[in-house]
C-alpha cells in the first residue's frame, strides 16, 4: 500500500513531537528575524537550544537584564544551548536586533 506524502508528513511530524517531548531540551528557532516560541516555560534544569535557521543572518541570545555580556553570534545552521537551574522569567534580546526579544519562564 502506498502512502500520501500528506499521511506520511503527519506520521513524521507525530513522531518528531514525541521524540522532542521526550528529552531534556527544548528548541526555539530563529527566523525572519523572530524567536520562535517568543515566550517558553521549562522546568528548572532543563536546557534550551536556539537554532538559527536563517539563511544569511547572525544573531545572538543576550540576557542582558541579568547582567551579563553579549555571547558569541549564531550563524546560520549554528545553535546555541543554556541550562535553566533557577526559577523566574529571564526575557533576552538578539544583540545585533534589539527589537527581536523573548522570555523564558522556569518552573519548579
């Protein structure tokens, strides 16, 4: 019996969201200049990974609100990965894009 490519989109994108929902990271895209998800909630100590998938632009994940420095670029097809090990919402910025925000809310 041959498959639909539509079925087999949907049989693929079930078992992505299973395999995503089953680990410790949670991924936040980057593009068109947009974080998406631009609000996510984690529980404390697990990790975020923001992936660029832009096909020319740089952009950074900066909790400047924290105080901290601005963290190396993201190229495209690069990540970037943080553990959250503290409860609160901590909003960042992109630091070449200041306009590009997001929020991560961490649970207990």
């Amino acid at each position: 019996m041959k498959l639909k490519p539509a079925i087999l989109l949907f049989i693929l994108c079930i078992f992505t969201q299973v395999a995503i929902a089953g680990g410790d990271t949670n991924v936040v895209t980057i593009k068109d200049f947009l974080f998406n998800p631009q609000e996510i909630t984690v529980k404390r100590g697990e990790t975020i990974r923001w992936e660029n998938r832009e096909k020319r632009q740089y952009h950074s994940v900066w909790f400047e609100a924290l105080g901290e420095e601005e963290p190396d670029y993201i190229f495209p097809d690069e990540s970037y990965e943080r553990e959250f090990r503290q409860t609160g919402s901590f909003p960042y910025r992109c630091g070449p894009h200041p306009r590009m925000t997001g929020t991560v809310h961490v649970t207990n």
